[in-house]
C-alpha cells in the first residue's frame, strides 16, 4: 500500500507539469502565429526581406504579410528591406493593349494607367500573364470608367503593391509627354508636345535584326552560367540606341562583353547593359562615362567582340548586341548577390513600334546621330 500511495502520488505531479508545461508551449504558440500572420511584424518582414529566398517561395511567403506593411517595407529601401525578385512575364501583346488604353485615354475623364492596370493583372494572374482573358481587361476598364478607383477594387489583393512596385520599376519612363522635333513642309524644325511612348528600340530604325528566346540560357566562357539578357542579331556597325535616357554608368571592356555600355535611368531603378560592340569604333563619337544620353540617342555600334581578357578582340562567332536590363531596388543589389536581371524578349518585341531615326552626322568618323531631338517633360 505505501508503494502504491507514492506512485499515485508521482504521478499527479508528473502530470500536473506537463499540463503546465503544455498550456505555456500552447500559448507561446498563438501569441508568435497571432504575431506573424495578423500583425505582420518588422521582425518577420525583415526576416523574409533579408533572407536569400527567392523566386516562388519568396512569393509565397510575402503573401501571407499585410499589403500596407509589405509596401510600406518595400519603400523604406533599407540596407535590409528591399524587393529581390521579379519575374516578367507579359508577351508584347498585351503590353500593346495596355499601353493603347494608356494613351488613349489620356485627357480624358478617366486616365487608365498602364502600369495600374498591369499590376492588377499580374496580381489576379499571380505573375503568370500567360491566363490573360480579354474579358479580365475589359471588366476592369469598365469598373473604372464606372467611377471605381484602383485603390477600391485592389483592396483585398494582398500582393498588389508587389507587382505595382515591381512593374512601376520597369516601365516607369516609357509612357509620358514629351517634346520631338518635327519639319514642316518647308523645312523649318519646330517640337510637338505628344503623350506616349518615348522609349526605343535599341536597334535604329531602318536596321534589321532578328532574336529568339534566349534569356536563362547556359553560358560556358569563363564560367557556367546563365544568359541574363537577349541577343539581338544583326549586322557590324548597326547603330545602337538608348533605350532609356539616364546616365553613362560604364564604359570599357569586361571579358565577356566586350567593349560595353550600361547605363542608369535616372530615377536609378534601371541599369541597361549593351555588350558585344564593335571592334576599333564601339562607342557613338565623344561618348564618355558619366554623360547624360537622352532616349533614341545613338551609344554605339553592333560588333562581336568579347570572350577575352585582351581589350578589342573577337572573339564572338556572330554579330550581335547583347541587351540586358537590371533592376534596383536598393544600391546593394548593383553587383551585389540579390541582383535582379528580367527577360526583355516581349520588351523588345514592344518597342519595335518605336525606333529612333539616326543619319550619318560625321562622315569622316562614320559616326551617327539621331535625327530628329527629344526632350522630355517630367
């Protein structure tokens, strides 16, 4: 009977601790999940933003953060807290459509922002343009021209201000007004005030290229890695244009690119990256790093150099432009590890509409210029 009074005994208290002990870790449970998932604490942003995830598991867990937090994070652009990843998807079609509400409405009652209406889809779509349905764009359009604002009908879309940001980060200078030179019957040069699209081809009008997908392929030289842009292929001394206006970034030679390019936006969220120029007379003529360039300007001329640690070689099997787009969100991503280069494919198939007009300005250099000058109203 003793031993069986002292077992009994043991084990109410056993028990009773471990019901304490289980009430606590239940508590301490709801109180880190309440903290996470309805008040979306810094910590647990922070945590998301500073970790190395990326690409859909990045995106799953952005979701499950408050959309005003998240965009709220997003805008401080700290050391720590910064979009790392974006992945474009839209085919040049429906950029066109999107665009061409954009510019038709403009000075109307209802102006339809492109770059809206692209994040409103991206956001329905998950990223993944290739569900659009013409019918999705049409309702849209007809719930704003009905007096609904975006903010109204993007309201319980968790991850709206992601795709904005992250598209606005894109194409935030390629539809606006502007001023471009234009001669009249008589020869006079006069500029007309337009709304549209003042972003070019990196190709100059009159010059034939061709390009496939290639953005992720495999690359060897040097090192295995993969091919962050687009190559468009073309012809030796094929004038190449500024996409962007911005500021000449670099100039010079790099080992894989040759002699090269790159040059920032200029609210600094875009750096484009133009490689493989020509041998002997890359650049346009008294180009220097650290210039301001305006879109449509004339930069350089398509060659094949590259893939050599010795300055002006050859060393690329065909003639080329590679044409790359980075984006930045916070300067540690420049050449840091969080780099974020898109697929400019469907960009280019874009702005096929829109190619600057260049004529050989120095006949002794055969150098060239654009035609026709552009200023832009900000």
């Amino acid at each position: 009977m003793f031993i069986k009074s002292i077992n009994f005994s043991f084990l109410k208290r056993i028990f009773l601790f471990t019901f304490v002990i289980a009430l606590a870790c239940i508590l301490v449970y709801f109180y880190i999940t309440k903290g996470i998932h309805v008040s979306s604490s810094d910590s647990y942003v922070n945590s998301i933003f500073e970790s190395d995830t990326s690409g859909e598991d990045f995106i799953n867990e952005i979701s499950n953060i408050d959309v005003n937090q998240l965009a709220e994070d997003s805008e401080n652009n700290t050391e720590s807290s910064y979009i790392k990843w974006v992945d474009f998807k839209a085919s040049a079609s429906i950029l066109k459509k999107l665009s061409d509400l954009d510019i038709s409405s403009y000075n109307t009652d209802i102006h339809l922002n492109w770059i809206e209406l692209m994040a409103y889809l991206g956001t329905k779509y998950g990223g993944n343009f290739s569900l659009f349905k013409q019918s999705d764009l049409d309702n849209l359009v007809s719930e704003l021209k009905s007096g609904k604002t975006i903010d109204e009908l993007t309201e319980n879309m968790k991850l709206y201000n992601y795709f904005y940001q992250s598209f606005d980060a894109i194409f935030h200078e390629y539809i606006g007004e502007y001023e471009i030179e234009t001669v009249d019957e008589n020869g006079n040069s006069c500029y007309e005030t337009k709304y549209g699209l003042k972003a070019y081809l990196p190709i100059a009008k009159g010059y034939s290229f061709n390009h496939y997908k290639d953005f992720g392929s495999s690359r060897s030289y040097g090192y295995k890695r993969l091919h962050l842009g687009n190559d468009l292929m073309g012809s030796i001394g094929t004038p190449i244009v500024a996409v962007e206006g911005g500021y000449v970034e670099s100039l010079g030679w790099n080992q894989y690119g040759g002699w090269r390019v790159g040059i920032r936006s200029f609210d600094k969220k875009r750096y484009y990256y133009y490689a493989h120029l020509r041998k002997d007379h890359p650049y346009a003529k008294d180009l220097v790093e650290g210039q301001i360039v305006q879109a449509g300007d004339v930069i350089g001329y398509l060659g094949m150099t590259g893939y050599s640690t010795n300055e002006n070689v050859n060393n690329i099997n065909i003639p080329h432009l590679h044409f790359g787009i980075q984006l930045i969100f916070n300067e540690v991503q420049k050449d840091g590890v969080n780099q974020i280069w898109i697929d400019v494919y469907e960009i280019i198939e874009f702005l096929k509409q829109n190619a600057s007009t260049v004529y050989l300005a120095y006949p002794d250099t055969y150098d060239y210029q654009r035609k026709f000058d552009l200023m832009i109203n900000e």
